[in-house]
C-alpha cells in the first residue's frame, strides 16, 4: 500500500561505478532533434496548464478589491486602482461568511472526529477479529461504496426528518459519518490487516484489555494509514454540498448554513445586488485558508485524496 | 485471550453499524419501495402504484435530455482528463530525458504538480462560483473581458444551449486533471527505473517509451482513473446547480438526473417520482461499473 508519491529523484552523481551517462550514443541526434522538440511543446503545455489553473485564482483576488465599475468597464487583468478593503466587511458581515465558515469549522471538526473514531473501531474489530457475521458486517459497509447518495437523497430527508434532526448540527453531523464510513472502513481495515500479530500478543500477555490494545498501541501504530484517511475525510466534508443543502433548509436555516452553501447563496444574491465586489470578497475568503492549508500540506494532502485510488 | 472478546466486538461495532443502517442502509433500502408510491410529501400518505413513476420516466422528455448529458460527460470528461493528465504527468516525471540512467522529469516539475493539483481541494461549488464569474456573458468576465481586448464579441458560456454544457465539462476537467496527474505519477514512479534505462540503451525515443512502457504499464491505475471519472460523470449536480442557467437550463440544456432528483424532491415535494429517478440514476452507475471492469479487463502485468 504505498502511498506516497515520490518526486522524481535527483540525478545521482555518477561515481566511479556509474556507467557513462552518455551512453546509448547510436542514433543520438535524432533521439536529441525529437527530445527538443517534445521538450519544448511539453514546456509550453504545461506552463499554459499552470496559467489556467491560476489566472481564475488570482482574477478573483484582484477582484475583491475592485469596485463595481472596475470589475465591468476595466480590464480584467489590471490591478486595483486602490486597494479596498470594504468589499471584506461586507462578505464577512453582511452576507455572514464569518458565520458559514465557523460553521463549517464546527461541523467537519466534530464529524472529521467521529468518522475516524467510529470508522477505525469498526474497521479494526472487522480487520482483526474473525466472529460469525464478521464479513456480512464488513460487506454492508464496503456496498455503501457502490451506491450513488442521490439514491438515498428523499428516504434520507424522510429519516432525519422523523427523528426530528432537520435544521441540526446532531442531524448534519450523523449524517457526515454514515456517508464517509464505508470508505474509511474499507481503506482501515486493509491497513489493520497488515499490523503484526506477535505485538497485539505481547501486549495482551501483559495483561492489556482488547480496548486498551486498541487505544494504546493499534491506533499509533496505524498512524500513517489514519493521517491519509482522515485528511481525505476532512476535505470531502469540507466540501461537501449536497446534504447539506437537502438537510439544512427551510425557515431559520440559513444561520445555521455551512460554507458551501453560503457561498452558493450570495452568489444567487450578488446578481440581484449587484455587488460583486463581496461575492469576490467572499469566494477569496474560502480559497484563501485552502491555499494555506494546501502550502502547508501539500504532499500529504496529495498523498491522502489519491490513497484512495492507489492499491 | 479469549476473556471479554464478545463485549469488546459488540461494544466497539454497536456505535458505527447503528449510524450507518440508519443513515445509509435504511435510506438506500426504503429508496426501491419509494420509488414504487406516488407519494407527493412528508404529510400525505404514501400509495402504492406498482412500476407506473417508471412508465412517466420513459416518457420524460427532461429525464432522457438528463440521461443523454450523462453520455456526453461519460464520453468528454474522463477522455479530456485522462489524456491531459496522462501528457502532464509523463512530461513531469519522463520527460526531462536520462540523466545518469535515471528517467526525470522537465525542469519545474515539483511547482508543476503542486499547482496542477491544487483546484482538487477547493469545493465543487466554489469553483462553480468563480467560474459564474469567469464565463460572465458581459466584459466583466475573466474570458469575455480578455476576448474584449481583441475586439471579439462576447461569448454565451452558459446561455448558449450548444455550448453550455461543454463549459460545464471544461470547468469539471479544469478541476480533475491536477489530481490525475498526481495519481498518474504515483503509477508512474513505481516502474522500475532499469526499464527505461534499458530502453534507453535500445535507442527508444521518448514516444516509443510512452507507447510501449508507461501505458501498459498503467494500465491498472488508468482503469481506477476511468471508473472514478465515469462515477463523477453521474454526479455533477453541485457544479450544474451554482453554475447553469436555471439550475439546468438554458431550457433543460445542462441538467443532470442528481438535479433533476433534487427539483423534483425539494421544490416539487414529488417524493415517489424523485426515487424513481434515483433507482434509475443507480442502474445506469452500475452498469457503467460493470461494463468497465469487463471491457477493460487484461492481464496485469507483474513486475
């Protein structure tokens, strides 16, 4: 299971050992005229790439602090005439950024918590100790990976509804850990499987109880597996849109509303307001922190979201 | 050893499995019933109309207009990407040439990846947004301002019907492509360096060794690529919702079957005909999965 992605290793020195790097001379001009010119296509593709990926970025920061007539007659690639600020009040403020992204702070905090919580435990009860109806138990879960949410979108409205969890924090949250649990189960339980018996032996000859294996020695020694997963959970909850624009509506909802949906919002708004300044304000708002994050942990991010993927 | 296991097993499983049968498994399992009554709201009670929500799908001009963009995204988006990323990666990790034997990648490859994957970590509906604004019909959008500085006409991103849902898959391949190629180079490191260095030695040039070394021997992540493009080809409800004209529109022209279960869910309260579409959204999904994995299937080979 390897999920690092190694960057291409620097050139080794060539010692005296090393065959001459200059080998493979037959045909060495020709290979040398196509090398050049795949070379320099590739450059400009991917510097192209690199400006497409960043000019919508940085467009949207430049515009959050343009007024209205420099976002629609000036050029969209000019800086600021003046740095203004005030289009940050009114997305922070007014149209309650502030509030969305503590909400989404609060709510992949504590759903974050408990998949891992809830998703480990049962991924290594499931890895590690056979018992009938251990792999029906383990199916269930791994299933829920084959099924579309959209499936589940109206009996699942219906279930939060009658346990009275609509419009909650308790309901959203719950909601969170079901849907991430059949990918955390399934990543865990294979990585479970390859912890060494002889030390969970060791461990309960000294007399630890199976909780206290668990806790003290399992789960720091599944660090690695743990970090990527929960690193993938952290940032599809962040994201996520779609249940929490089915589950946290009707009257009152809005104060409760996580980022995403707040965001989609003032969008909606932005055009009878025609204030685009604050949706600019607002969209910089959410990237920024993710820029930050994304410098930060890059490589483990990377590793994380694409763990999923590598076997 | 044997001493408390069956509590241990309860104690830690009991918390999990009843969260997830009750959010998950109930919902997915009631979804086949609900889809069977005409129930038209959380008051009203259910009745049981046999396969007749399936009959009014069959004949549901927007359902088959939904379905049909899905074809479209399961061709154009995992295609784009995948062939894009494929470039990039191989630019980033093969294509600096041999160096001392070992395959590198061209110069800046490290800030290539890390830029490229970068759209990968913000929300579908972020991007969404930004994108409202950049394919803005008027000069205040980033690519009808830029076509304004040539003098060009002002282009219809989004309410041009022809041409709409192709922004939709430009904004969806925009975002997907950083994290293939990562996923790509993974696959890509993992071949042996000696291979190359062998090819190397036999005079391969650099289209020979893409052709004949890294894609066979890709071939296993490239199938993982497609199953989870052609997954996200039967999402695409986020991006379609923050980013169309009408959520779907212009007159049904981007609509997708996940908005289609949501607007007919939420804002028309017709519960019974919105599971039906679900039960339909998932026979297309599995299928598609399975199709794959069969057609697809090939001898790996063992390194």
């Amino acid at each position: 299971m390897t999920t690092e992605i190694a960057p291409s290793a620097p050139a080794a020195p060539a010692g005296p050992g090393t065959p001459d790097p200059r080998r493979g001379r037959l045909g060495r001009r020709g290979q040398r005229a196509e090398v050049g010119l795949l070379s320099g296509l590739g450059h400009i593709a991917l510097l192209v790439w690199a400006i497409l990926v960043v000019a919508p970025l940085i467009w949207t920061i430049l515009a959050s602090f343009k007024s209205n007539t420099e976002i629609f007659l000036g050029n969209p690639f000019a800086l600021p005439e003046v740095f203004n600020f005030s289009s940050y009040a009114r997305a922070w403020s007014e149209a309650n950024v502030g509030r969305y992204f503590l909400n989404s702070v609060l709510v992949v905090t504590l759903s974050t918590t408990g998949t891992m919580l809830f998703g480990s435990m049962a991924a290594y009860v499931l890895a590690r100790y056979p018992f009938p109806g251990n792999r029906v138990i383990y199916y269930l879960f791994v299933s829920g990976l084959a099924f579309p949410v959209f499936l589940a979108l109206v009996p699942l409205f219906l279930v939060v509804n009658n346990l009275g969890l609509l419009n909650t924090y308790t309901g959203l949250i719950l909601v969170y850990i079901a849907y991430s649990l059949p990918f955390t189960v399934f990543f865990l339980a294979a990585f479970f499987k390859t912890l060494p018996q002889s030390v969970a032996e060791a461990a309960m000859i000294d007399g630890a109880s199976h909780t206290r294996l668990f806790f003290r020695i399992m789960m720091p020694m599944a660090r690695p597996g743990l970090v990527s997963i929960a690193i993938f959970n952290i940032i599809g909850q962040w994201n996520q849109y779609l249940l929490p624009v089915a589950l946290m509506q009707g009257q009152g909802a809005d104060q409760k509303w996580v980022l995403t949906q707040g965001i989609a919002s003032i969008s909606t708004s932005a055009g009878y307001e025609a204030d685009w300044a604050a949706l600019f304000a607002a969209l910089t708002l959410s990237i920024l922190p993710m820029i930050i994050v994304y410098a930060i942990f890059q490589r483990q991010i990377q590793s994380g979201l694409t763990s999923g993927a590598v076997k | 050893m044997r001493h408390g296991r069956y509590p241990f097993i309860v104690g830690f499983l009991a918390v999990p499995v009843a969260i997830y049968v009750t959010f998950v498994i109930g919902p997915y399992a009631q979804a086949f019933y609900l889809a069977t009554t005409n129930w038209r709201g959380v008051s009203a009670n259910p009745k049981f109309i046999g396969l007749e929500n399936f009959e009014r799908l069959l004949s549901d001009d927007i359902f088959w207009k939904a379905v049909r963009h899905h074809g479209v995204l399961l061709l154009a988006m995992p295609l784009l990407t995948i062939v894009l990323a494929l470039f990039f990666a191989f630019m980033l990790n093969v294509g600096g040439g041999s160096r001392g034997g070992v395959m590198t990648g061209v110069w800046g490859s490290r800030f290539y990846r890390v830029v490229f994957f970068f759209p990968q970590v913000l929300a579908v509906v972020i991007v969404g947004v930004i994108f409202s604004r950049v394919y803005a019909p008027d000069d205040s959008g980033l690519l009808n301002g830029a076509l304004g500085l040539f003098g060009l006409d002002p282009v219809l991103f989004m309410a041009n019907p022809d041409i709409a849902l192709w922004s939709i898959i430009g904004v969806l391949v925009w975002q997907a492509v950083g994290f293939y190629v990562v996923l790509f180079s993974a696959g890509m490191a993992s071949v042996p360096k000696d291979i190359y260095e062998a090819a190397t030695i036999d005079g391969a040039g650099r289209s020979a060794m893409f052709f004949r070394i890294t894609l066979p021997l890709l071939w296993d992540t490239l199938q993982v690529a497609w199953v989870y493009l052609g997954i996200a080809a039967f999402d695409a409800f986020a991006i379609v919702q923050v980013l169309s004209v009408d959520q779907g529109g212009p007159d049904g022209a981007t609509t997708v079957l996940g908005m289609e279960i949501y607007r007919n869910a939420f804002s028309y309260s017709q519960f019974g005909y919105a599971s039906a579409m679900g039960v339909a959204l998932f026979f297309l999904t599995i299928t598609f999965a399975a199709l794959t994995l069969r057609v697809s299937r090939r001898d790996t080979i063992e390194l």
